[in-house]
C-alpha cells in the first residue's frame, strides 16, 4: 500500500517537473499569502513585545500624578470661561492652590489603602563639569523607593543612607550615560561631579536602561541614564524649593511682567504612587483626584494618568490592527487555493486519456485520487516553503529599513506552513475528487 502511495507521489512530481512554469505561477499565490501572514504576524509581534517593554517603565500598579504648568491652566481656564456656569468656574479657577507637594504625597500615603511605595521627583536642569567635560543634565531629587519603583540597580557603589536625607547631604548617584560622558577613564566612585553650582560626590552608578527614541517620545519620559539623582531634602535645601516664595519672585510678580511671570509653582514634577495589587489601582483613582483637589483648593492643576488603561487600550487597538491585517493577508491564500483548484481541473481535463490509461490497466479511484491530490499539495508546499523563506526576510528588512519592530516567531512559521498544506488538501479534493469518480471508458473516448 505504501509502496502505491509512493508511485503516486511519484507521478504527481513527474507532472509538477514537467510544467514547471505553470506551477510556479499556480503557487505565487500561496508564496505571496504565507510571506504577507508570517510578515504581519512578525509586526504584530513586534508590537505586542514593545507594549510590554512600555509596561516595564511605566509599571502596570502605578498611578502617575502630573502637575499642569502655567500654560496647560490657561488653556483649561478659557475651555471654563466658555463653558456653562462659566462665571462660577472662572471663580473656582481663579483661587489659589499650593501646587503638587511633599505635603500632597504624604496625605495620600496616609489616607489611601493598597500603597507599597510613593516616589516623588524634582528635576532641574543643569550643566555637569567634570575635569573639563560638559554635559548637559537632568538633576532628579528623589527618596529611597524612587529605584524600586522604576526597577533601577546598583551596579556600582551604594545606595542612599538615611543619614543622606536627613542631612541634606551632597551625593549622587549617576545613569550610565552621565559615567560613559563624564567618567570614560575612571571610577566615578567617591569622585566628585559638579552639578550647577554645587559639588556632588559620587557614591553609586545604575544600570543602563535601553530606552527607544520612540518611547521617550510617545511616553513622556526621559532619557534616565543621562540623569544624576540626589536625595529630595537635598535638591530642596541646594538648588530648588518653589513651594518657598522669596523676595525676588515677589518683585517679578509686582512688575507684571508676562514673559518671566511663568515659573512653576509646584514644589514636585512627578509623583508615582505603587500599588500592592492592579486591583487597587482603579479605585484609588477617584481618592486621589478627590483628595488633591481638596488640598488645591478646588483648583484642578494635576492631572492623573493610570499606566495600565493607557497601555491596554493601545494594545486593543494594535490587536485589532494586526488581526485586519491577517485578515488581508490570508485574502492572498484564499486566492492562491482558488488558482490551485483551476489549474489542477485543467490539468484533469488535459490529463483526461491518461487517467483513462491508468483506470484501464487496473488503477483504482484512490490511485488517481491520490496523484493529482499529491500533486496539488506538492505546489503547496513549495509555495509554502518559498513564502516562509519571503516572509522571514521581510520581516527583518521591515525593521531594517523602519523604526517597526518586528519579531518572527517559529509559532508563525509552523502556523503558515500548516496553512500551505491545508491550502493544497482543500482546494485540490475538488479536482482530484473529479478525476477518480469518471469512468475508463468515457475517459477512453474523449476526444
């Protein structure tokens, strides 16, 4: 029986051999519809891997609290002045609020439940020397959970000690990128670096973080290894604390001068509160909104980003993009089956004497079943091998040659070269199927 099945095989290779230019435009088809399904299943890869990296630097048990600047309320304060009940509006916007503060932060470790860790931030911008070597950076002012939060390590040095916040002490820890700059040649521990106009001490390095262009871009983020962080009393009682009105911000406010009157009033730039569990985090949201704006004074100068929806609707919809997509592509195998089925019922109409021949010297339907089944999963599955080998190099010119990420998996070549198969077995039953049912002596006659 096997050894029937082999001739069979046999002669359906014969066939493919013989009409090798038909073949290969019958199979162009499947070639184009298994490179079009493995290259989207690699983008949509692509994608799937990128939200998950964007879920590691935001964190999916975060809720991160903004402060709006200056500009962002005047742009809510007229969307009030023109809305209903814009009188009353306009009063609730005109009132004073402190801003986002440590103050803040404290209320809400203290008043809402399921919170692992509050890191707040203080950036300043400003110009790193080292040895006589520039380089402009973010100066962070942050407390101990700040690292864990954002998943930082130590790779070289110490943590902060307890003792760095309680003396507003002058040590830093730096990003990668701050040692690669500034420290080519040495060890930045115990060095010092000047930032601005203070002298820090270096007492530890982080790991590098490999952030894209993309990321930075889209998620609002910085560059954290070109940052240098300082405990928060620190960055409070060296360089900044705008929660402290001094006599030079009230001559500038007596001058009405508009294009200096636009300094950030809030004492904090960030604050990330972290959950023990995702399911805390939905319903802390409207505490928080609710407690922050009874400490502004009604004043809504913050606003309040959950991580997790963002990222999940942005999943949602990349997931419906890429399955649109495989819908298109799998159009090019359907066609590539109806071509198949075609050529393979010409083929049986060309072929119709030498069925009749084989009928008549004692092949049974199955025999004849088989050839031309074979011969249409055989174009099959060389398409199906040509398309894999298209696909998987379109993938990796894809992301050569765009910022698109794609990743192909061996999920996807398996899955396309199953289709291939399952292509030729089904569009090819029809005419195989046909071809064995007829009789010899009706074969024997067609003229």
């Amino acid at each position: 029986m096997i050894a029937g099945w082999g001739y069979n095989f046999k002669i359906a290779a014969e066939a493919i051999i013989q009409n090798k230019m038909r073949s290969m435009l019958t199979s162009l088809g499947i070639i184009f519809g298994v490179a079009s399904v493995i290259a989207m299943l690699a983008i949509g890869s692509g994608a799937e891997q990128e939200i998950l990296e964007k879920m590691k630097l935001l964190g999916t048990n975060n809720i991160i609290i903004k402060p709006y600047d200056k500009k962002k309320m005047e742009e809510i304060k007229k969307d009030e002045e023109s809305a209903e009940g814009s009188s009353e509006k306009k009063e609730a916007a005109d009132k004073f609020s402190p801003g986002l503060t440590i103050s803040d932060m404290n209320a809400i470790k203290s008043v809402v439940p399921g919170i692992s860790h509050v890191s707040p931030e203080i950036l300043q911008e400003v110009t790193a020397i080292k040895s006589g070597l520039k380089r402009e950076i973010s100066i962070v002012g942050i407390m101990q959970d700040y690292f864990e939060v954002n998943n930082f390590r130590i790779i070289e040095g110490t943590q902060f000690a307890e003792k760095s916040f309680e003396n507003s002490e002058n040590v830093c820890i730096i990003g990668s990128g701050v040692m690669k700059k500034l420290f080519p040649t040495e060890n930045p521990i115990g060095n010092t670096l000047k930032c601005g106009n203070e002298w820090m001490t270096v007492i530890g390095v982080i790991n590098e973080k490999t952030i894209s262009k993309e990321n930075i871009q889209n998620l609002g983020i910085r560059d954290y290894n070109l940052d240098v962080y300082i405990p928060i009393s620190t960055m409070l009682m060296r360089y900044n604390n705008r929660s402290n009105v001094t006599k030079s911000d009230l001559q500038r406010r007596s001058s009405r001068d508009d294009e200096t009157d636009d300094d950030n009033y809030h004492q904090l730039d960030n604050l990330t509160v972290t959950f023990s569990s995702s399911k805390d985090v939905q319903t802390s949201v409207d505490i928080i909104r609710r407690l922050l704006e009874r400490r502004h004074n009604t004043v809504k100068d913050f606003e309040i980003i959950v991580p997790e929806l963002l990222l999940e609707q942005e999943q949602s919809t990349k997931r419906i993009f890429n399955i649109v997509l495989g819908a298109i592509a799998s159009i090019s195998l359907i066609v590539g089956g109806i071509g198949i089925m075609n050529i393979m019922l010409a083929s049986v109409l060309e072929r119709t004497k030498e069925i009749g021949i084989r009928k008549a010297v004692g092949a049974k339907r199955i025999d004849i079943l088989l050839q031309f089944l074979s011969e249409a999963v055989a174009i099959s599955i060389t398409g199906g091998v040509i398309g894999i080998i298209l696909g998987v190099s379109a993938g990796f010119l894809i992301e050569g040659l765009t910022d698109i990420k794609t990743i192909v998996s061996p999920f996807s070549v398996i899955l396309s070269f199953f289709v291939s198969i399952s292509v030729g077995l089904i569009f090819g039953i029809t005419p195989a199927r046909r071809a064995s049912l007829q009789e010899p002596i009706d074969l024997l006659r067609y003229e």
